[in-house]
C-alpha cells in the first residue's frame, strides 16, 4: 500500500469484528504516535491502552453514550501533558499541545490503517469523568481517545471538498497561479496550451468562462 492509499482509505469505522489485536501490532500504532513531529519536540503525550470490558463501558458512557465504542478491541487514550508544554511557550502552549497529540493520533490512524485495522478518532467525551476513570494526575488531560480494532462495517461514505475550492495563490481567495495559469493545472493544460497558440483575446474569453 502507498502512502496515498492509506491516507484516502482510512475511514472512521464504529463497529468492529471481535478479534483480538495482537500487541506487537498496538506497539507499533503506538511508536507511529511517538514518531510525530511536536513543538521543540517536547512529546508533551502517553498513551493508555484500555481493553477492560467494564472500563470501555463506563468510557463509552462518559463519550455522549457512544456505546459503538465498546466493539472495539482496545481503545488508545492520548493524554495531554500540558504543565510540561506550558512552562515553555506560555500562552501558545495550550494549542500547540494539542496540536501536538493531533498530529500523533493522525500517524497512529494510518500505521493502523497500514495494518489492515480501523480506528475512529473520538473527542466528544467528558474529560473529568474519563480522568477519573483512568486515575490521571492534575496534569495531564485526557485529549483523544482512538477507538481500534478490525472493522465490521462498510465506512460511510464522506465527501471531501475539490482541490481548487480550497486552495488559492498567494492571498485568500486568488485562483490564478499566473495570467495564463488556473487550477487544477493538469486538467486545463491543454486547453490553456491551445488556446495560448491561438491569440490571447481568446485566451481572456476562456479564463472569464472557466472562472464563473
Ligand atoms: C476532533 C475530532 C473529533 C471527533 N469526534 C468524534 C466522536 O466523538 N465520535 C465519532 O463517532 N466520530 C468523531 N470524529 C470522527 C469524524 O466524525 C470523522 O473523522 C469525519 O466524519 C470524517 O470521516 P472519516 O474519518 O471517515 O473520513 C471526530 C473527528 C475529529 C477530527
């Protein structure tokens, strides 16, 4: 699988077959989260495995009664250690922290998507109930939990937005790369290489077209 595989086929998956998930497997998910980049590399996170039957149960209940959750094999709980991140940055720490576990709950649902498993990132949850139930210190908040296990269902479909709605040159909301130039290039290209051989009034008329 290519990395673009895994990135456009990773699906949050909400019920899941019960088959065991070997550790070997769950560290390896887990080192992907440890491979992420973080502010001055500060790895401000841990991680809490939770396969207890009883302990998924009360979790799913304090995430808004997901009880979809209790499928899955284990959960990976992605704790914030903001005091660490804070005493350095100030103010930024908070969203930087965040950012951080972010970016390591990401690389965790791919190396899992690249090992045939399912994950659904899962943030509506109640953080005082669910630092009680993991016994956490002050310190460190509970950030994501990563629902993980082999997927029992069909993803739902979900649209993503065209490449050329969401981006632009240079400042928000320009199209243009250059006067002769729109994108996605490749699927103007020929056109645009046409009509640049042909004189430039005519070159106007398609921009003003395509751009409508
Ligand atoms: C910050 C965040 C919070 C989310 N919280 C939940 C959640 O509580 N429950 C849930 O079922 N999915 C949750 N999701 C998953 C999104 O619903 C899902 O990623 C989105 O619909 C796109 O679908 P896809 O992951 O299949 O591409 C969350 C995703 C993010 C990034």
């Amino acid at each position: 699988m290519t990395i673009e595989n895994i990135i456009k086929e990773r699906r949050s998956i909400r019920k899941y077959i019960d088959k065991k998930v070997t550790f070997d497997k769950i560290g390896k998910i887990i080192e992907a989260g440890i491979y992420a980049p973080s502010s001055g590399n500060i790895q401000n996170w841990s991680f809490i495995i939770v396969r207890d039957t009883q302990k998924k149960e009360e979790i799913a209940a304090a995430s808004l009664k997901q009880y979809w959750m209790t499928t899955a094999y284990a959960y990976i709980i992605i704790c914030n250690n903001t005091q660490k991140i804070e005493k350095l940055y100030g103010n930024h720490g908070k969203i930087y922290s965040t950012q951080n576990c972010a970016l390591a709950a990401e690389n965790m649902m791919l190396m899992a998507e690249s090992l045939g498993l399912s994950t659904c990132f899962v943030g509506a949850f109640d953080h005082n109930a669910i630092s009680r139930i993991l016994k956490l210190p002050s310190t460190i908040i509970p950030e994501i939990i990563l629902t993980l296990g082999y997927g029992d269902e069909k993803p739902i479909k979900t649209s993503r937005d065209p490449i050329e709605k969401v981006t632009f040159f240079e400042e928000y909301g320009k199209k243009m790369v250059d006067d002769f130039s729109f994108w996605p290039l490749q699927k103007f290209e020929k056109d645009i290489k046409d009509l640049r051989e042909k004189h430039s009034k005519k070159v106007s008329e398609f921009y003003k077209k395509i751009k409508k």
